[in-house]
C-alpha cells in the first residue's frame, strides 16, 4: 500500500525501471530470445510482439512522471491534514469558551474538507518561499488531474515534486527524515513562480 511520500517514490522508480527494462527488450532484443526453449512456451510472452511492447512502453513513460506527481500530491495532502488535524485536536480540549470552540469546529471542517490551498496558507509564515513550491506542485497536480487541458504554468518533475514536499513535511514535523532520504534533489530546481489565484 502507498502510505507515503517514498512509498510513492519507489512505485515510480519500480515502474519506470521494469517498463524501461521491456521497452529495451521490445526494441533491441525480442526477436533474438531463444523462442524454441521453455519461453516461447510461455503464455504470457510468447503472443506478444516487439512493436506493441515498444508501444505500451512508450505510453506508459509517456504518462508516468506527471502520474507520480498526481500520486505523491495525494499522499502528502492526506498526511499534511492529518497532522493539522492532530495538532488542532490537542489544543481544542483546553478551550472554554462556546465562541472559541465553535470557531476551531469551524476550523477543523476546513482543514479536514475544505480548500488545501487554505491549508497551506496556514504556513505562509513559518517559510513563504517553501510554500509557494508546494503550490506550484498543487497547480501543476490540478493541471494533471483535470485533463491536462491547455499548457500548465510551469512543469514539475518527480525530483522536484518529491523534494519540495518531503522539505514541507520536515519543516512541519520535525522529526520526519528531511529530503536526503529520499531521491537526489534536482540540480536546477525550478524557482517558484506566482500563485494563479486558484485555491484548491
């Protein structure tokens, strides 16, 4: 099960290695397998052919850097909430007043179901520049998962995605591992840019 943000990162590297690995056999080497032994024999192998392997490949590298970023956007949005929603929870005991509690119930709905860009915003103090990255990475999830219609303001890499956000999380739990335990931060990281305006 994908729980978190390496979770996320190993699905994507388990995938591009495996699909790169048979988009070099369709390409390169199908046709000189030695067909006549126990693997032309083989079910699952032995009706495929070396321009729909080559195919398939291609698609799925064609879609699976903007997918991972979709998925690891989801797995960091769920953990971001839940660790609000606990620290909220642990000071909402103490308070007294009706006026206050209603308001941090009020509170509590939105960061569990409301807009993510308000929750993000929360932060804008502790480190603007980080959060503006995050952002970046949210319009850039939207733009996927929306249909990729139109150009997206900028474009966001695995890497760069994967770094900001475990950046995110260290800075907000400071006793998660911070970017170096997971994959290289990209040489050239993309400055963030303007928020859209739009607020999901």
């Amino acid at each position: 099960m994908i729980a978190s943000l390496a979770d996320a990162w190993d699905w994507y590297e388990g995938v591009r290695t495996l699909t790169l690995a048979m988009q070099a056999l369709g390409r390169k080497h199908w046709d000189s397998l030695p067909w006549d032994t126990a693997l032309g024999r083989d079910e699952r192998l032995r009706h495929l052919e070396a321009p729909r392997i080559e195919n398939q490949a291609d698609a799925v590298l064609g879609d699976l850097d903007d997918l991972c970023v979709l998925l690891m956007f989801s797995v960091f949005e769920a953990a971001v909430r839940e660790r609000v929603l606990d620290e909220v929870g642990a000071e909402q005991s103490s308070l007294r007043h009706p006026a206050i509690r209603y308001a941090v119930a009020a509170l509590t709905e939105g960061i569990e179901h409301g807009s993510f860009y308000r929750v993000l915003e929360l932060y804008k103090d502790m480190d603007a520049g980080l959060v503006e990255g995050v952002n970046q990475v949210r319009r850039y999830r939207n733009w996927v998962a929306h249909g990729r219609r139109g150009e997206p303001q900028s474009s966001v890499t695995p890497p760069v995605a994967y770094e900001r956000l475990q950046r995110f999380l260290a800075v907000l739990t400071p006793s998660a591992p911070g970017p170096e335990a997971g994959p290289p931060a990209p040489a050239d990281p993309r400055r963030p840019q303007e928020d859209s305006g739009e607020k999901t």
